[in-house]
C-alpha cells in the first residue's frame, strides 16, 4: 500500500511545472529577427506539439495544428515560462484571457521566444500610433529585412 501511495505522488509531481521568474529581454532583438526567432521555435517544438503551419507577421502569429490559433501582438497581455520534467513551456495570454501554449526543450529557446514575442508587441503598439503610409511603409521594412535574414541563415556560415 505504501509503495502504491509512494508511486501515485512521484507520477503526480513529475508531471507538475515549476514557474521560472523571467523578464523579457527586448533591447538587443530587431522586429525581423524576433519574426524569425518566433516562426523557427514555433516550428520546432517537439512531438504531438509539431504544428502543420505557422505563419509569423509584423502583426500576429497564426499557428496550424488541428485548429488554428492567432496571436495579435496588440493584444499580448502577459507570459510566462515553466519547467516541465524534459521541457519548457512558454506560455502567452491576450488581453481577452486566451491563453497560447509553446513547448520548447532548451530554457536559452525558452527565454528568447518570450524576448522576440514581446519586441513584436512593443513594435505593434508603435504601429499603431503611426499614421497609415508610414506605418505600411514600416511593415514593407520589417518583411524585407526579415527576407534578407531568412537568406543569410539559409546560406549557412561563411567560408
């Protein structure tokens, strides 16, 4: 009896996150950079977790698994980061309380997904204040910059 009770807690408390304080770093990411972070951890989250499609804009992050889910940046209201026996899990809520849930194997991964979801929120709530040309002159910007990078990371490594 003792051994069963013993088992039924180590199942019960493996499974259990433990809350990691983290603030997001958001100085040193460019609006495109975070762009690409996002779309790769995304993509390669491990598992049942693969999603079918992710699409990442200036503006939100679409993610395709058995249902779609969209992130606004505008909306980003919190995250947070747990750990979770061999993973991590980033967690984001927008301002109408749904949450959005991101599994990642390394806590660095972990961390730099909170930092590039926050530039790109910091990033919208500044497209919003500017008029409509210069803020579509802005997104162009981001995108092109985004393409670029995406070109100089598939290019590999310089010899």
């Amino acid at each position: 009896m003792r051994t069963a009770i013993l088992l039924v807690l180590t199942v019960a408390l493996g499974g259990c996150t433990h809350p990691i304080v983290y603030a997001p770093q958001t100085d040193d990411l460019s609006p495109a950079e975070a762009m690409y972070i996002v779309q790769k951890s995304i993509e390669q989250q491990s598992g049942d977790h693969v999603p079918h499609r992710v699409e990442v804009t200036a503006e939100k992050i679409v993610v395709t698994k058995v249902q779609t889910q969209i992130l606004y940046f505008r909306d980003l209201w919190k995250s947070d980061l747990h750990s979770r026996r061999n993973y991590f899990v980033v967690r984001f809520w927008d301002s109408k309380g749904h949450s959005y849930r991101y599994y990642l194997r390394d806590r660095g991964d972990a961390e730099r997904l909170i930092d590039a979801i926050h530039v790109l929120a910091e990033e919208n709530r500044m497209l919003a204040e500017l008029p409509e040309p210069e803020r579509a002159r802005r997104v162009r910007h981001i995108e092109q910059q985004r393409k670029v990078l995406e070109l100089d990371v598939s290019e590999g490594p310089p010899r």
